[in-house]
C-alpha cells in the first residue's frame, strides 16, 4: 500500500508538470482548467480504489472503480481537450 501512494505522488506531480507544459503552450480559460481537474480528480479516485481493492483481494469491486471512475476520467480528459485546450493554441 505504500507503494501505491508513492507512485500516486509521483502521477500527482507529473500532472503538475504536465499541466504547467500546457500553460506554456495554450490559453487555458476556466473551462478548461475544471475539465482537467475533474479529470485528473477522477483518475486519482479511480487509480486508489482499483490499487486498493485489488490489494484488498477484492477484484470486482477493483474493476467496478475502473469503470466507475476511470471511464468519465477519460471523458472529461478527452472533451476536455477537444472543446476547450486545442482550439486555443497560442501563436
């Protein structure tokens, strides 16, 4: 378990990285930047409940947090994108 949280600290930071990439090459306006928190919120939950009840030994509720919260990650991240990052690439 604690592995789990060590590497979900290292995917929170490279998030951040990630995110601060995006400012520098587009104009991210408040719909954007709640897309990708609820994305990067979504994927957080979903990668916690999976590892842990996999850990747990309880693999369909893993795979029920997979779905449940990996699938509107995805969503969000892809809308997200398409809607509100890409058409505003700075110049």
């Amino acid at each position: 378990m604690g592995l789990m949280w060590y590497l979900m600290g290292m995917g929170t930071m490279a998030a951040i990285w990630a995110y601060v990439s995006l400012l520098g090459r587009y104009q991210l306006d408040w719909k954007a930047n709640l897309g990708l928190f609820a994305a990067f919120g979504f994927a957080w939950i979903c990668i916690g409940w999976s590892w842990g009840s996999f850990a747990e030994g309880e693999p369909q509720s893993g795979a029920m947090g997979l779905i449940s919260f990996g699938l509107p990650a995805l969503i969000l991240l892809v809308m997200s994108w398409q809607k509100f990052i890409l058409p505003n690439k700075k110049a």
